[in-house]
C-alpha cells in the first residue's frame, strides 16, 4: 500500500469514527388536550439519562442524546400513560410529541381495535385516530436545504375533526394547497420563500378559527407547524406552534 492510500484509508477511517460519535437532536411536544402539562423520560436499561417536563401547547429545544434505543415513558397528572421503546440514529434530529384527549380511563398504551388492525397491515409506521386516545409519535426532521428558501410542513393535531384542506398563500398568491389532511398526519415538505405567508384551513364548509393565520418562514431551515386546539377551548379555537429545524 503507497503512502496516497494509506492516508486516504486513514482519513476516511477518522470520518466515519466522528460521525459514530455524533449525538441524535431530540425534542419534545406537548400537545396533548385536557392536560396541563407532561414529562417525558429517557431511559439507557434502568437508568435515566434525561427528562423534559412542559406544559400544554409548549415544545421544546433540542437535547443531545447519544445514538441507541431508549425506553421513553411520558406521564401527565401523575400517571404513566404511554411507554415506547424508540431507536435513534446517528447525527439524526427528531421530534417527539404526544396528541390526542387524554382520559383518566385510559390505560397505558391502548389501543383501539382499529389501530391493532392498521399495525398489523401497515407495520409500526401507521398513523391512526386511535379513538383520540393519547399517543405519542416520533418525527423525522431530516430536510434537504435550499438557498433562500425554507422548508414548510405542518401537521394536523386537532382531535375529532375531519381532515382538512390547507391552503398556503404569500400575498394574495396561492403557493400550494394540501388535501384531506388527517387526525394526526402531517403534509408533505415544500420549499417556500422566506418572510411572512398566510394559511387558509377549512374545515369541511367552514374556515377554522386560527388564533392568527399569518407566520414566518426562516430560510434555510425546517419549518414545523403544529395545529393544535387552544388550551381549555376544544375546537372552538386552535392555534399554531412553530418547531425550527437547522443543519
């Protein structure tokens, strides 16, 4: 072996030995009705690693976490109602959030029959109302940059509502629209300019009620929209929450 090849395995080497190293981004939301508030625990076997405790309609920043699989377990009014084993991979960002009406009947983990029947199709990916029962999600924040633009996508969090059309305009032009939007699904990621742009949802015949309709786009990044109802006014009013995702 020459000396070009030698240090050319030698760095390559390096490079992969610093992306092993790398830590996963990890967030939390809590968006999650008729709760106040809720933690969320990293376990590595029986030890925990990290905790984020928000209240209602909060998400939070991102926390480093090394690559493995963890024992998550979300509790809210002092009760464990959600347990997952999640993987994280290397140098990876995601967002964890739980959704749904939570219920002091519910029992940790359940399922209705209809999500038991879509994870037997599907696969553990599946996406369903699950009765509006408290879920918790894991979302993939991976995002191609391009120059000027930011990346949009949003998600629907509004229990008990029929899937909606989503309409995103800068100015009077309409940029794109997304339909049938469901329970728990998010749209697809555009590029849209940076700076201000407006949404227009409807909900069926109707146009919902945002708390404001207008946002901003930052450039360059992963803009995360979460569509959830306003503390305490089920439906009656909803609002925005904004996640920023950077390279």
């Amino acid at each position: 072996m020459n000396i070009i090849t030698l240090l050319v395995v030698l760095l390559m080497s390096s490079c992969n030995s610093d992306k092993e190293k790398e830590p996963v981004q990890v967030r939390f939301g809590e968006f999650l009705w008729n709760t106040p508030s809720a933690k969320i625990r990293f376990y590595l076997s029986d030890d925990l690693v990290e905790s984020i405790d928000l209240e209602y309609g909060k998400l939070s920043d991102y926390i480093s976490l090394d690559a493995a699989n963890y024992q998550v377990k979300v509790e809210t009014n002092g009760k464990l109602i959600l347990e997952k084993t999640i993987g994280f991979g290397t140098g990876e960002s995601y967002t964890l959030y739980i959704a749904g009406i939570f219920s002091e009947e519910q029992k940790m983990n359940e399922e209705t029959f209809n999500k038991k029947m879509h994870l037997l199709v599907e696969g553990a990916a599946a996406k369903t109302a699950n009765g509006y029962m408290s879920q918790l999600f894991v979302q993939d924040d991976y995002f191609v940059e391009e120059p000027s633009k930011g990346k949009f996508r949003i998600v629907n969090l509004l229990p008990g509502t029929k899937p909606l059309d989503i309409e995103v305009k800068k100015g009077s032009e309409s940029k794109f629209s997304f339909s049938g939007v469901e329970f728990v699904h998010q749209t697809k990621t555009k590029p849209l300019d940076s700076g201000e742009s407006k949404l227009n949802i409807r909900l069926g015949n109707f146009n919902l009620d945002l708390e404001s309709s207008k946002f901003d786009i930052e450039a360059e990044k992963l803009n995360t929209f979460y569509l959830i109802p306003e503390k305490g006014d089920y439906l009656t009013s909803s609002t925005l929450v904004k996640g920023i995702t950077g390279k």
